[in-house]
C-alpha cells in the first residue's frame, strides 16, 4: 500500500522487522516475509524516515544496489538508526552475479563512518576498482532465488 509519510509516522506498522529497499522494482517483487514490513527508500530518500521514531524500535535491514552509492544511502540511514542492518550487499553477492555487473555513472569517494568494518572494507574495493572499473550490481539483478533464500533466511535469524 502506499501512505504518506506523516500516516506512516503516526500509525507504524505492527511488523517487528522492518526491510528497507532501494528500487520499486524489488520493493513490488519482493518475496512475502514473515513478521515483516517493507518500505520503499527510495534512494538519498532515506533521510526521510528520520521522521519515523519507532525505527528505533524494530530492527531495521536495508538492502541496496551493491555499488558506492547504495553504500553512501546506508551510510545515511545509520545517521539516524546505528542499528541497521544491511543483507546482500556482500562481495559473496556481488562475485556470484558477475554477469549482471553494470558500470556505476558517478562513484562516490568519501568517508563513510557509519559503515561496519566488512561493509566499508568492501566499499573501499569497490572505490579502489578491485573487481573492476565503477562496479555496480543493481539489486534488480540479483536472482530472485538468492534475493528470496536470502531475505527468508535474514528474516528468521
């Protein structure tokens, strides 16, 4: 469903995980989860769930492209929320779709200090072009059975 921000702020959902993507595309295609709720980022629109306090509550996953920017976007939404937790947004992930790889426009290079130590070593490789010249793998291209294995195995833990 879709509900504006001020709706969402004053009547949060009951869901006690809640799953942050970054793409419409994914958001409408992702798999059904349990005891979870999904909201659509929407990129550098993240800094817009600042206006949601019970984030603070629930725990939080956000699931990005795996590229500088979708670590940037996470970067931010730890500003607000340090507890959140990001799924498929690994060097595991990435190296097993290769062939879905994209170049990525306009990299950032910055420090980003709310990144967990593997999350900002794998950032750095991806600054570096480690794996390649502006990598970028978009979460809509990642198969949907790792999207769903993933996604139902994060939800259980």
């Amino acid at each position: 469903m879709t509900v504006r921000l001020d709706e969402l702020a004053a009547t949060p959902p009951a869901a006690p995980t809640i799953l942050v993507v970054e793409n419409e595309t994914t958001f409408l295609a992702l798999p059904a989860l349990p005891a979870t709720a999904a909201i659509l980022g929407g990129g550098y629109a993240v800094d817009l769930l600042r206006s949601l306090p019970w984030l603070s509550e629930r725990r939080l996953i956000y699931w990005g492209d795996i590229d500088t920017h979708g670590f940037a976007i996470l970067d931010r939404l730890r500003r607000s929320f340090p507890h959140a937790e990001s799924v498929l947004m690994d060097r595991q992930t990435l190296m097993a779709h290769k062939t879905q790889w994209v170049p990525e426009p306009s990299p950032v290079d910055r420090d980003l200090p709310d990144l967990r130590p593997a999350e900002s070593a794998f950032y750095r490789e991806l600054v570096e072009h480690i794996h390649g010249r502006s990598v970028r793998l978009e979460q809509e291209r990642i198969r949907y059975s790792t999207v769903t294995n993933s996604l139902r195995q994060t939800a259980r833990t």
